[in-house]
C-alpha cells in the first residue's frame, strides 16, 4: 500500500488523466477494495464484477474529488455503497428463486468455508440496510461514527440499524445448529 502522501501525488496526476498513475492506484487499492466488498456481501460470485464497478465508479468521478488526501475513505465509500445497492437489488430478485436452499443437515459442519457460507445465509435474510450495519461494524470492525458514515445516516440511526440487524441475526442464528454451536464456542477442532 502507497502512504497518504504517495497517494495523493498519484491522484492528482490520475485527475490529469495519467493513466499510468490510474494503473498504480487500482494495484495499491483493489485488495482493500475487494475485502470490503467481501466482508459486506460474502462469498458470491459477483465479487470481482462489483470490485471492477467499484474502480470504474471511482476513476469516472475522480476529478470531483477535491481532496486527493481523502482518496482511501472516498474509495471505501464507493465500494460500500456499491455493495448496498448489489444487496438491494439482490434482495429484490430473491423471490424469483424456485430452488430451494441447500440442506443444512448435509453441510460439513466443521469446514470453515461451509461454515462461513451458512453465516453469510443467515446475512442474505436481514433487510440490506441493517445488513450493511452489521457487516460494517461487526466484520469490518468500523467504530460507530464510520458505520453511521459508510451507510450514510446519522449516528443514532446507525445505532438503531445496528441494534435491530444484531436481534435479528441473533434469532436467525438460532435456526441452524451449525452456526449456533459455532457461536457458542462449541466448535470441534
């Protein structure tokens, strides 16, 4: 990763159309950006095409951005509001599904990708917006002040988001063994 010194050079010269410099921003911040987005949506198929959306979003309006100092929490920004907007419409194509989930009972309860897709399910069941809430503060591990910002809402509402996305997932987390044992620490090495 570039310091914040590096980077702002690099963006003021990628704002005068330096492709070249536009090249070594996307090396420096594709990992960060792909992990964000991995950390809000999960294992899914999609990730690269929204890492590649995310970059575009941000190198099309990269001359609005008037401080070059600020380009990791912009480019942050981007991703998470790119990943709300996937969650969105993924929860609206939800009801064309005619397959049925994959039987819990036949996953192996101990592989840590079974275990994370089962996790990541459970998530698939909140409303996106408290979804984003949740993956920001407790995957992310943003504060409550960069949650409230990266969802682009108050403190306070924020706070509330977080509070009913906590009560739900707790419940969903009831409905499957596997992940119920997980989180009470009943794991089997």
């Amino acid at each position: 990763m570039t310091t914040r010194d590096e980077t702002a050079l690099l963006v003021r010269r990628a704002q005068q159309g330096d492709e070249s410099a536009m090249g070594q921003l996307f090396d420096a911040y594709a990992p960060q950006v792909h992990a964000t987005l991995r950390h809000i949506i999960g294992p899914d198929g999609e990730l690269d095409d929204l890492l590649q959306e995310t970059l575009i979003k941000a190198f099309r309006s990269l001359k609005k951005l008037e401080s070059p100092e600020a380009f990791a929490g912009w480019l942050r920004r981007i991703a998470i509001f790119t990943a709300r907007s996937y969650l969105r419409s993924k929860a609206r194509r939800r009801w064309l599904r005619l397959v049925d989930a994959p039987d819990p009972a036949r996953d192996d309860a101990h592989e840590p990708r079974r275990l994370l897709r089962r996790t990541y399910a459970l998530l698939d069941r909140l409303p996106p917006d408290e979804r984003l809430a949740f993956t920001l503060r407790f995957i992310e591990e943003m504060s409550l002040p960069e949650v409230a910002e990266g969802c682009g809402v108050s403190l306070a509402t924020a706070k509330r988001r977080l509070a009913r996305a906590r009560k739900r997932f707790d419940a969903l987390v009831q409905t499957d063994p596997v992940v119920a044992s997980w989180a009470r620490g009943e794991r089997r090495d």
